[in-house]
C-alpha cells in the first residue's frame, strides 16, 4: 500500500542534460549526469535545494534537489531520460508550474525493485479520481541516496496532473 498526495509544484529553472538510456545504463549514466547538471547549476548562479522549494516538504538540512523526467520505460528498452537540476535563473529551460500526484518511497523499496508497482499504483489513482496524466512522470531526488538506510525516505515518484 502506496499513500499517494497531491501538490502544486512552481515554475522552476533547470538545468539539464538527456540521454537515452535502458535500466542498465541508466544506473550506470544518472550519477554523473546529476553531478555535472549540479557542477553547471553552481556556476549559473546556485544550485537550489531543498529549503529553497517548501512544496518537497523535507525538513531539516539543505539538500540539492534534482529532477529526472522519464519519457518512456527504461526497463522496456532504450528511452529518453532527462536529469534536471533546480536554478533560481539562467537555466537551460522551463518546467512549468503544475500539480502532481505523488508517493515517497524509501530506499529498500527501490532496493527490492518495487518501483514499478509504485508506477502503475500511481497511474491508477489518478485514473481512479478523474484526473488524466498531463506530462511526463518524474523522480524527485532530494538527499543522498547512497548514504541513506533501507528505510529513509530517498525520493518522490510524481505524475503531473490535470
């Protein structure tokens, strides 16, 4: 059982950077497409975190925050995947505002490959209360996921919504 929340997420300025990646190469490209996203971000004027967006909702130190936008399945094959790191201006581009639908998840379930139960539980919420997938769905880092214990809260998968 998944609890699923809604939020209103701001317009935000990203800089960002896209593959095309299957799940294998995913894990092997992601690492370093958000530390060179976040090397970019620091010299446009700030890498912003998690203090800087309230609607996370992560208490305590501040954290960078990266978003990755996932155009397909990359555990069906070969897919676009953009990592985007927040800026206060001079991004490479605009994510609008918009509400998502959304669920935490801990480091053991991403362990445990649970994910896409997630995926698919989230897809039916959002069916199931008359909403419809407006764009893209997403993964919302926000602490560090390596040092992170089996049952801390590690990142937030989100669906935008209409």
């Amino acid at each position: 059982m998944v609890e699923i929340r809604l939020r209103d997420v701001p317009e935000q300025q990203v800089v960002t950077e896209t593959g095309t990646v299957d799940q294998a190469g995913l894990q092997a490209w992601m690492p370093g497409a958000m530390a060179r996203v976040a090397q970019r971000a620091r010299a446009a004027g700030g890498l912003l975190g998690t203090t800087d967006w309230p609607f996370v909702e992560r208490p305590g130190p501040d954290e960078p925050v990266f978003v990755t936008i996932y155009e397909g399945n990359p555990n069906e094959g070969p897919t676009e995947v953009e990592v985007c790191a927040t800026v206060a201006a001079g991004g490479d581009r605009t994510v609008p505002a918009h509400r998502e639908a959304y669920v935490r998840v801990t480091k053991s379930q991403v362990m445990s490959g649970e994910l896409g139960g997630v995926y698919e539980a989230i897809e039916k919420w959002i069916s199931d209360n008359g909403l419809a997938v407006a764009h893209a769905p997403r993964e919302v880092y926000w602490t560090d996921f390596h040092a992170a214990a089996p049952g801390d809260e590690v990142f937030d998968i989100a669906f935008p919504v209409s």
